[in-house]
C-alpha cells in the first residue's frame, strides 16, 4: 500500500482525541493488527494523514516519532514514514509484560536488571557482528543525540534508536526482541520524565563510548561500556521521578 490507497484511515473518535498523540499509536497499532497496514506500506503525507485522522500535525508527528522509538515505523529522508519490514526481528507487544509487572508488582531495579543482562551481551555480540551500514547508523543516531541536548523528548528517540541499532548489529533476533519488549516499557516511563534531565551530554558521550568499542570490534570493551550506560540511565530516571507513584505499569 502506498500514500495513495488513504482510505482506510479514519479520524480518530472525538471524545477519545483529548489523549493526544496515544490516540494516534492505538490507532496506527490496531491497523498494523488487523493487516490494514503491512511491512513496507508508507503512511499518507503528514498534512494529509493529519486531517484524515482529525488529529493536529504536532499531535501525528508525536505519535509517529513514538512509534519509530520503539521500532514500528521507520521515517526515510525524502520517501515518507514506512511500516517496518518484517524480516527484522519480531515485533514483541510488551502489553503482557506490562500487565505481568503490574500482577508481580516488578520494581524499577528488576526492569532495569532484566535489560542490563540483555543489553550487555547484544553489545558484546554487536561488536563481532556489526556491518559498516549498521555501525553508520550508530554514529547517525550518537550526532543526533549531541544536536538534541535541549531537546531532551528528541534525544530520547534517538537513544531509543541506537539501542535498537546495537540490538539488531547483535544478529540474534530473539535477543533483539526481548530487548526492545522490555526497553519498550522503560522508554515510556522515562518519555514523561526525560525533561527533567540533567545528565544528557554525559549519556551521549556514554553511547559514543559503546560504539567506539563496537567499531574497533572489541566485545569486552562493548559489554562494559553498556553496563556503565545502564548504571547511568537507571540513576537518571530515579533522580529523574519526583512523583513516587510514576512505576512499570502505566
């Protein structure tokens, strides 16, 4: 499917389009489910999509850069936004390790933990596998992270990106998968708090760090330097959530 075929998208219901951008994701998400909208199809043009789901282009924008951050859509330079292709690794819904964490009351530290183990190992294996294109877009995502350092909900996406980029340099897609379920939940409990960080230069450089040691294919140095990212991060969201009630759940 291509822009052309935009009939299938229908505005988003009045009384529901006060929640903003989350309105957009269900919807866009739904659509995904039900096979309106396949690996490889390109959304609409952002005016048209815009006023097709009676949304505001802010609003859309929102909801697309979220669901790229978590690795649904992928934007292309000069093409349009773009349905991931299926051959990546799958698409894991977090939906039930969300509800898990809230039945099992899951703390902070265990999602944290879950995600180290994780992350440590793919960086490890990215190390040994990463092609140039792969390590490109590493060094894309580190470039925009350093121009968004004002923009922290910006240079959120773009840590959410390279992430997913090591992951996918891993070549193991169950490991990918796993990761990005369990990264999911985190990016959005850290997306509401993020502007109230103090630590971004620091992260960026941290992932500078993880890809030098990727580049220069040294997994040790890789696993390492991830470790000391995630210790960072997770010190970051604590400091970062003045509201005790913010947890894994929302």
């Amino acid at each position: 499917m291509s822009a052309s075929n935009a009939n299938i998208f229908k505005a988003i219901d009045p009384e529901r389009r006060g929640t903003s951008f989350e309105e957009v994701v269900s919807q866009l998400r739904e659509m995904i489910h039900r096979g309106e909208l396949r690996p490889g199809d390109r959304l609409p043009p952002e005016r048209d999509l815009a006023k097709r789901l009676g949304v505001s282009r802010p609003t859309l924008r929102a909801g697309i850069s979220s669901l790229a951050a978590v690795g649904v859509l992928q934007p292309r330079r000069g093409a349009g936004t773009f349905v991931v292709e299926a051959e990546g690794p799958p698409a894991l819904d977090s939906s039930a390790l969300r509800l898990m964490a809230s039945l099992q009351r899951f703390t902070p530290a265990e999602m944290f933990e879950a995600r180290r183990s994780l992350e440590m190992a793919i960086a490890a294996l990215a190390a040994e596998r990463a092609t140039g294109e792969q390590m490109a877009e590493m060094s894309e995502e580190i470039t925009g992270m350093f121009a968004s350092l004002d923009e922290p909900e910006q240079f959120l996406v773009h840590d959410m990106r390279f992430h997913q980029t090591v992951a996918a340099a891993s070549g193991n897609r169950i490991l990918t998968a796993l990761m990005n379920m369990v990264a999911t939940i985190l990016f959005e409990v850290r997306k509401k708090t993020v502007k109230r960080a103090r630590d971004l230069k620091e992260s960026a450089e941290m992932h500078r760090t993880i890809y030098r040691a990727i580049r220069d294919r040294n997994p040790a140095a890789a696993r390492d330097a991830m470790r000391d990212h995630l210790m960072l991060a997770q010190k970051a969201q604590e400091e970062e959530e003045e509201d005790p009630s913010t947890d894994y759940t929302d």
